[in-house]
C-alpha cells in the first residue's frame, strides 16, 4: 500500500480500494480501520517529498532541483517553465502543464 502512494496520484480511497481488491480475504478482514490507512497513505506521500524551505528568505536562494521541475510519479513530466533566478530582486518562478499550454 505505501509503495502504490508514493508511485500513485490517486485520493488515498482509491489507493485502498485498489489493494483491496487486489488482497486476499484474509488480509481484507485485518485490514483495520479506513481512516487510519488514509492517514497512513498521506504520511507516506508527505514524507516523500523533497523537504520544504524554512522560510521565504531560503527561497530566495532556492536553486530548483529536478525532483521539482517533474510531476514525479511513474511518468514523471516536466512542468517547469522559467526561473529569473535567485540574483533577479523580484524572483519568478513559472511552473505550467503542457496541458494548460493548449488551453486557450
């Protein structure tokens, strides 16, 4: 289940529900309760992520990694557009999906 939350973009019910249907009568029967292995799922994927800057004044001297330039997952895709820079005084940092792209 862990390994399916941080591979998987799906709400944790769907991640449960997938391993369900994928486990034995037996595991079902001690799978425990549904708000404690949704807990568990967000813990995991909160816990794979890169670390969050402390504060604002670290960002400013962010220098974007590719774990941040990529949706990650399985298919990781890149959704990093543009970075002044951490020199520039009004620092922007553009992020967009080839899908919002397209839309007009």
């Amino acid at each position: 289940m862990k390994d399916t939350a941080t591979r998987s973009f799906g709400r944790p019910y769907q991640i449960l529900l997938q391993v369900l249907l994928e486990s034995s009568y037996a595991v079902c029967t001690n799978f425990g309760q549904l708000d404690s292995n949704k807990r568990s799922i967000r813990r995991t994927r909160r816990c794979a992520l890169p670390k969050d800057p402390d504060s604002l004044s670290h960002l400013i001297w962010l220098t974007l990694t590719d774990e941040w330039k990529t949706t990650g997952g399985d298919d990781p895709r890149s959704f990093f557009l543009y970075d002044s820079g951490p020199e520039s005084r009004d620092r922007v940092i553009l992020f967009v999906s080839q899908q919002g792209l397209q839309q007009q």
